[in-house]
C-alpha cells in the first residue's frame, strides 16, 4: 500500500500532521519528501509505523521536481482541507 508516489500523512516527530510523498520503502522504513522542508534530493527517513496513508496517489509528473511537488501537494490541501 506504500508505493511510490502515495501521500501520506505523518503521525508522529516535528513534522506530525504534515503530508509527504513516498519515494521508496523497504518494509519497515519509508524515504519521504515534501518539496519544500524535505526535498526530493534529501528525503527524510521515517518508520512506516508513524506515517499514515491517505487516498492520493501522485503521478511521475507530478513528482518530478520540487516545485511540482509541493504544487500538487497545495492541490491536495485546497481541495480536501480536513478530509483527508
């Protein structure tokens, strides 16, 4: 259910509440970026156990910089606000 590409929200540390992206796992940790506090080039490592997944799922192009990053996960915020 971690795949690539699904945002998640973060459930425990400095940036609880905070939606990321994966980018990867492998079992039991996660490599999570944001584009802005956590770029795709320095993505925070982060114990399955403390993320939480949402619906969304982004696609390629909607990851594939910081700036698009951040833009789709505003999207994701404006449109849902506290659904999500």
């Amino acid at each position: 259910m971690l795949e690539k590409g699904r945002v998640v929200r973060s459930l425990a540390g400095r940036d609880k509440g905070y939606l990321l992206v994966v980018l990867q796992t492998d079992g039991k940790r996660a490599l999570l970026c944001d584009g802005k506090e956590r770029p795709v080039s320095r993505p925070k490592s982060k114990n399955i156990r403390h993320i939480e997944p949402t619906g969304f799922l982004l696609t390629s192009e909607e990851m594939r910089s910081d700036r698009a990053l951040k833009k789709a996960i505003g999207r994701i915020i404006r449109e849902n606000g506290s659904n999500i």
